[in-house]
C-alpha cells in the first residue's frame, strides 16, 4: 500500500501538469475574484472564506481525473486488480496520495491567499483547519466520481456533473466554519459536521467507487 | 406467487400492459377531478387570493420529486442485489420522470413566489435543496446516457442512485443550517397542530393521488418502451449473426 502511494506521488508530481497545476488555479480564482468584483477591503472580507472555498473544491475537481484515468489506460488497474491488495484498499491509497499531492498545498496555500482577500484575522486558524478537515473528503467523493466514468472517452465533463453535487454539503460546512470563524463565533457546530463528513466519506466511499472500477474492468 | 415473478419481462409485459389502460384512465380522472375542484370549486384565501390555487400543481409534484428519486433508489437495490433487468429500466424509465416533477416543482414555486414573496427565487433552503435534487437527476440521466454497455450503465447508475441519496440528504440537512427559509412549514402532516382546512385539503388529497397515478402510468409506459427496445436491439443482433 506504501509503494502505491509513493509510486503515485512520484507519478503525479514528475509527470507534470498535475501537480502545480491545482495551486496555480486556486492562486487565479483568488486573483480574478477581486477583479470581477472590486477591490473593497469591506466586501472582499465578507465573500473571502466562500471563495477560498470554491476555489479549493474547484482546484481539487480540475485534477480529479488523473486518480485513475492513467492506470485505467495502461492496464496497471487490472494489476491492482489482481494483486492481492483489495481494490477498496488501493482506491483509499489513491485518494489519499490525490490528497496529498493536491489538498496538502491547498491548505498550505490558502492564508497566503486569504491575505489577497483580505480575510479577516481571527478567520485564518479556521480556514486552515477546516480545509485540513474537508479536503480529504473532497479527494475521497471525487475518486469515486472518478471511478464512475473511467471507463468514457470523454468523461471529465460528466465527471463535474456527478460530482460537484455530491461536494455540495462538505463546502457548505467548509465555508460555514471559516465564516463564523471569520466573524469571531463558535464554530463548534459546522465543524463536527464537517469532520464527520470526512470521516464518514473516508469509510465508506472506497467501498462504492471500488465497486464503480470493478464494474469499469469487466 | 411471489412479486419476483413480474421480474420476468415477458410477465411484466402481459400484467403491465392490461393494467396501463386501468391505470392511465384513473389517472386522467382523478387529475381532472382534483384540479378542476381545486381550481374552480374552492373559495380564494383571504391572505393569498387565488394564487393559492397553484398549490394543487405544486405540493404533488414535489412529493413525486422525492418519491421518484426513492423508486429510483429501491430499484437500483432490487437490481444490485437480484440482477432483475425489468428493474434497472424502470428506474432508467423514471429519472426524467421525477426531473420533470421537480422543474415543475420549482417552477411553480416561482411563479407564486414572485407575487407572494416578492422574488422569483431566493436561497431558502427547500428550494436550494431542490435545486440539488433536480442537479443529481441530471447527474444521474447523463450517466445513464454515456456509458454504452446496458448492464454497465445499470451498474454505475445505481451505485451513483445508493450514493447521491445520501448526499442529497445530507444535502437537505445542510441547507437548513446555511440558510434561513421563506417557505412555509409543513401543513399536510397528520400529526401537525396547524394543518391547511378541509377545504383545500380534500382536493389537494385527489390531486396528489392523481400525481401518483400519472407517474405510474408514464412509468410502466417507458419501463415498457426501454424493454421493447432492448429486445429489437437483440434482434438485431440475431439477425447480423445469422
């Protein structure tokens, strides 16, 4: 299980593309949201712990496709397949290393640019924390849309469409704790529910979208 | 005698295609009963005037939202589990059923929102979580049409059917934790203090089961086609074999 995840930690960041290409675009969505919207410190402060959070689920979704497409295209899938190692282990492995390679530098990224938005500063222990929390499930949800279109020509689009849905209730709780957090509330609530999204993702997702590549391989 | 055995196409078919006449014709009268009772028969509301009426389009086609996409989630069961294919087409065959029943949802919701609330749309979180509902029928409608092999897409559609239903629950919970509502609480329930009068309420209940009888009908109508056309694919198939 250590060397699949190595293995595609060491794939995602040489191949190229994959790896910084998540961070760049979080950095854009940050650059071009106070373009659109002007650059008052009073209005970037209210709408930045939404952004921030769009813009990480949004980057997490761009390189979604890279979890399995690859080794579904060279057959290393139906090795996994046949190793010993169940595929609902090699399918949390993969997520995990998606994680590491894309949420990691999100959560690390994400105060530098909540300085561009102007986040105020009681917010930025709670937008690293709940993105530290989230993240994980934004990987987990997204290997299993993965899993679904694997097998299409075409299926990043559709990809989005399953999965975006499915990210719905982790970024209302994301945002949600970084608001208040931003604001100076308790955040206590939002961010059980959102640990125990996470947590209930993690445990249960591998299940089905090993399932979905099962299905996928036949 | 065992429910299983409408499982068997062919006895889908025979029992499917004499209960569709009964069924289609119940279903156009209780509609036509219900709405022109509801529209024409009953008094206005002293708050709301006559846009009150549009209740009787509304409440049951956001019932038969979530009720399609519930059929949709037991049948994708009955399919993992049996591998009856009669199953896997009919929730193929109710998806856009149910779409249909939640546009229609929140259209006329709009509709009798703008002059009420004063907006067309606002982020109350029923709305929101039909808005979500209506994205996982889509989701789910486009899987179907993607993926070209039937018994894959009735394996992929189905996981995504056991998935998306916990999220959209989630979903539903969420909403209500992001936002305050406009829309009203529930006025239906048999256990509630407060309920809609009698008035309204007994035209509202026909309405409601003539909904249910249409979706039936338009079910069994597509289920039907979905097998028709299975079996014209397998002849074809016979016949570039021969």
């Amino acid at each position: 299980m250590i060397a699949l995840m190595i293995r595609d930690m060491r794939l995602a960041v040489r191949a190229g593309g994959g790896f910084g290409l998540g961070l760049a675009f979080f950095l854009l969505v940050a650059v071009i949201v106070p373009l659109g919207v002007g650059p008052e410190p009073a209005t970037l402060a209210k709408i930045a712990p939404g952004i921030l959070w769009v813009g990480a689920l949004l980057s997490c979704l761009l390189s979604l496709d890279r979890i399995f497409a690859l080794d579904f295209e060279d057959g290393s899938m139906d090795l996994l397949a046949t190793s010993p190692l169940p595929m609902e282990g090699a399918v949390a492995v993969k997520a995990m290393a998606h994680w590491l390679v894309t949420g990691l530098p999100l959560v690390s990224a994400a105060p530098v640019l909540g300085v561009l938005l102007n986040l105020p500063l009681p917010g930025y222990l709670w937008l690293v924390v709940s993105l530290a929390l989230g993240t994980p499930a934004l990987s987990v949800i997204g290997a299993f849309g993965a899993a679904l279109t694997v097998g299409l020509k075409r299926g990043g689009l559709l990809m989005s469409l399953l999965v975006l849905p499915l990210y719905m209730p982790t970024l209302i709780f994301g945002a949600e704790v970084v608001k208040r957090g931003a604001a100076g509330l308790a955040v206590a609530t939002p961010l059980a529910f959102l640990a125990a999204i996470t947590a209930g993702s993690l445990a249960l997702l591998p299940f089905a979208a090993a399932a979905a590549i099962r299905v996928n391989l036949r | 005698m065992s429910i299983w055995e409408y499982a068997n196409p062919k006895k889908f078919m025979q029992t499917s295609g004499f209960l569709l006449p009964w069924v289609t014709g119940l279903s156009v009268l209780t509609l036509v009963v219900g709405l022109v009772w509801g529209f024409f028969l009953t008094p206005d509301a002293d708050k709301f005037g006559s846009t009150v009426k549009i209740i009787y389009l509304h409440v049951p086609a956001a019932m038969m939202a979530i009720s399609a996409w519930t059929m949709m989630l037991v049948t994708s069961l009955i399919w993992l589990v049996r591998r009856h294919h009669v199953s896997a087409l009919a929730a193929k065959a109710a998806a856009p059923i149910g779409l249909m029943f939640t546009v229609i949802g929140l259209v006329t919701g709009a509709i009798w929102g703008q002059p009420m609330w004063g907006t067309w749309w606002a982020w109350d979180p029923r709305l929101t979580s039909f808005l979500i509902l209506a994205l996982f029928y889509l989701g789910y409608i486009a899987l179907w049409e993607a993926v070209e092999n039937p018994d894959t897409a009735a394996d992929l559609t189905s996981v995504l059917a056991i998935v998306g239903s916990v999220f959209a629950f989630l979903s539903r919970y969420a909403v209500l934790f992001w936002n305050q509502g406009l829309h009203q609480g529930a006025s239906l329930s048999l256990d509630a203090k407060e309920n809609v009068s009698d008035v309204y309420w007994l035209p509202l209940l026909v309405c409601i089961a003539g909904f249910v009888l249409l979706f039936v009908t338009l079910v069994l109508i597509r289920t039907r086609t979905e097998i028709r056309s299975r079996r014209v694919q397998a002849l074809i198939a016979r016949e570039r074999l021969a």
